[in-house]
C-alpha cells in the first residue's frame, strides 16, 4: 500500500510506516529509565516549587539515554498529518515582533486566528501558555541569569495525560467545562522557531509506534495547580522524525490529547524531545523557539463514548469517573491534590510540602527560578498581585519581564 510518496510504504500488519529511503540522523535521545524497582511503589515527579525543609530532590525522575535514528520528513512533509501520526508541520509566514510582556495581548490572536485556519471555521480555541525556549552552546554558563527562559526538552515526553487534559479544562473553564467535555476536545502545541533552526531540532514519535507500557505518568507540580504528564521509556519499535532546515516560516503542530482518539486512525498524543545534532558545523549554533498550548473543541463533532481501545486510551469507566468528578481547588500550595491519585503509589512532593507546611515556611517566598534547573526547564514565580485582566486567553499573570505564561482560570473560547 502506498501513500503519496512513492518511498512512503505503509505496513498493513502493524501499521508503522517505513521511511528506508529517508535520509537519517543518528543522535542519543534521553528516555525515562523504567528499570528501576521503585517505581513499582513510588510515582514519578517534577516539582517546580523547591523545598527548603527536606532532603526530597525536587525530581525522582531517573533518565538513560539511547542512540536512535531519527528520520528527515523533508520533501515529504505533507505525508505526516495531526490525526494519523500526531504531528504535522505546517508554512506560516507570520513573524512576532515581540515576545517579551505585551506577547499574549498582541501574539495570542495571531494563534487563534492561525489554528483556525488550519483546522476550520467549526473549532473553537483558547491559546493558555506558552514559553519561550533558547539553547546555550555546549559546556558554557546560562545567559538568562534571572531564569525566564526554558532550555530545550531534552526527554522524551508528552506534556498532559488524559485525565490531565479532562481537569485542566475543569481548572481553566469553570462552568464551561461540561459543555467542553462534550464535545471534540484536543490540546495542541503550536511550535514555531523564532529563527531558522540549526541546532536541537525538535523530534516527534509517530504516535502508532508507541505502545501503552512506554507511557509513564508522572506528577507535574507548580504553585497554582497540579498536571500530570507522560515520559516515555525507549523501545526499538518508536519510529523517531525531525525536519532538517527547519525555517522561522514552518511550525509544528504537536498533539498532546484528543478526545476522539478511538481507533487506530486518530493519534492521542504525540511524544516529543529535542536532540543534540553532532554535526561539527552546527555544534555551537543557538536554537530560539516559542512554543503555545491551545485548547479546542470542534462544535461540530460530538465527542465519542462507545469505543475504547489500548495504548494508553481510557476506557469508558475512566471517562465518565474523571469527568463526573469536581476538579479540587487549590487553596494553598500545601493542599494541592493530584488530578489522577494513585493510591498504590507514594508521592514524594506531598510529603515534602507538609514538612514545609507544618514548618511554617512558604515555599514560594523562596522560589529562585534560576535554581530550578532540573530538566533545565525554569519556570516564574507568579506574582498574584500582578494577576489582572482580561486578556486574549482570560485573566493571566502580567509580570513586566515575563516570557512564559500561565493560565490561572475564567478562560473563553472564541
């Protein structure tokens, strides 16, 4: 069976496809190192809170590297699409002027307006963070002394579970969440270099390469809520792409959930990383990106309730669990409560902020962005008294040197 390139073969038995006559790149991605015994009885986590009163790391996670080749979708960039691998790349020409503080007023409907076209008139959207992202060369010191910009990902991962997904719309939209949960619902990054990218490119799996034990749910924790993401362990059979050359011209449009992922043809999710490219010629090169998570849901498409299936898919008992059940709120950082608890499983970051609870400190007073260097991915302390507005995406964080945003609820589709 063929697809539209003559050298795109599709493998009817187990549905991955082969890519032989791509040229390849051989590269170390980071996985999650699976191996170890504790995670029979302790869940993975990142903190982005540190904690001052205990020996608990603000990780538990452990990484183990592997070489893989990763394959150069380049003139065959229209054969990947969002809902068969996951990932689609995509030509938009326009350019922002401004990434610094004023960026979700003046770069948000941009992406709204951008996502809709791509996607069709019948969806509706809401862009809800983004972060900026710069590598540094090989072996120097970070530049961004005060931590407002991320480094590139360098694990393997997908950035939300599906129970996930269910209670950030709950967190996010409030009393418009039933509605939403109806219907279609997908989260999408949208990847876009702010110059042409030489260096850690970004690496997609084709979704119908992974299989569910890949998956690995671990706790994300932040001051205002607590998220749930998928690190992946490696496994032969993932079939690994990036687009050489890549332009501030082409985005990536990344899948990280979707209601309507019920057979084998609509991809769930899509993990994701960057890799450091060996070549000499780009070894010192730095890679600017910005990258934005936007909820939407089609209106014209009910979501779907009678299938379930396996790789990582919930059954329907799940569905209906996570989406009857009321989001908790948090109403203070030492309350936070998990959106999928495992009760089998100790949680680490829960015991470590009761010690900081019951010792009477707040943790936030003493959150160093800079310092948070685990996963190289800092994040900003947000200033509630600079919570204002109502911007693009709804009520936001307006901190004057920010250049990552937060979504902290009362958001709208439009």
């Amino acid at each position: 069976m063929t697809e539209a390139a003559s050298n795109v073969t599709l493998n009817t038995r187990d549905k991955t496809v082969e890519l032989d006559s791509l040229p390849s790149k051989s590269a170390t991605l980071q996985f999650f190192d699976a191996s170890d015994p504790k995670w029979a009885t302790e869940k993975p986590f990142y903190s982005n809170i540190p904690f001052t009163q205990t020996k608990i790391a603000n990780t538990n996670v452990i990484n183990t590297s592997a070489r893989v080749q990763i394959s150069d979708i380049r003139g065959h960039e229209s054969d990947f699409t969002l809902d068969k691998n996951g990932f689609q790349l995509v030509e938009w020409k326009h350019q922002f002027p401004n990434v610094g503080p004023s960026f979700q007023e003046e770069g948000y409907p941009a992406v709204v307006k951008f996502v809709k076209e791509v996607l069709g008139s019948h969806v509706k959207v809401c862009v809800f963070d983004h972060i900026v992202r710069q590598s540094q060369p090989r072996g120097s010191a970070p530049e961004d002394e005060k931590g407002y910009i991320g480094r590139p990902s360098k694990v393997a991962h997908n950035d939300q579970t599906y129970e996930g997904t269910i209670a950030k719309i709950k967190h996010d939209f409030g009393s418009q969440a039933p509605s939403i949960l109806s219907q279609r619902f997908r989260i999408i990054n949208v990847w876009k270099p702010l110059k042409p990218v030489r260096q850690y490119p970004l690496t997609l799996c084709d979704y119908r390469t992974c299989d569910e034990k890949d998956g690995h749910r671990s706790d994300l924790v932040y001051p205002h809520v607590v998220s749930e993401n998928i690190l992946f362990s490696y496994s032969p059979d993932q079939k690994w792409y990036y687009v050489s050359d890549q332009s501030d011209e082409e985005v990536w449009l990344i899948k990280t959930m979707d209601s309507l992922a019920r057979s084998e043809d609509v991809a769930m999710y899509t993990p994701h990383t960057s890799f450091f490219d060996e070549d000499p010629a780009v070894a010192e090169e730095i890679r600017e990106s910005i990258e934005l998570r936007v909820t939407h849901i089609s209106t014209n498409a009910t979501m779907e309730r009678t299938r379930s299936h396996s790789r990582g898919r919930p059954t329907d008992a799940d569905k209906k669990r996570y989406e009857d059940e009321p989001m908790t709120r948090e109403s203070s950082v030492g309350e936070c409560d998990l959106v999928c608890p495992q009760p089998a499983k100790a949680q680490p970051w829960k015991q470590a902020l009761q010690v900081e609870k019951d010792s009477g400190t707040n943790p936030l007073l003493n959150w160093e962005p800079n310092a948070m260097d685990f996963g190289e991915k800092p994040w900003l302390k947000i200033d509630w008294s600079k919570i204002e507005g109502t911007g693009p995406g709804g009520v936001r964080s307006k901190s004057p040197d920010q250049m990552c945003g937060y979504s902290v609820g009362n958001l709208k589709l439009v």
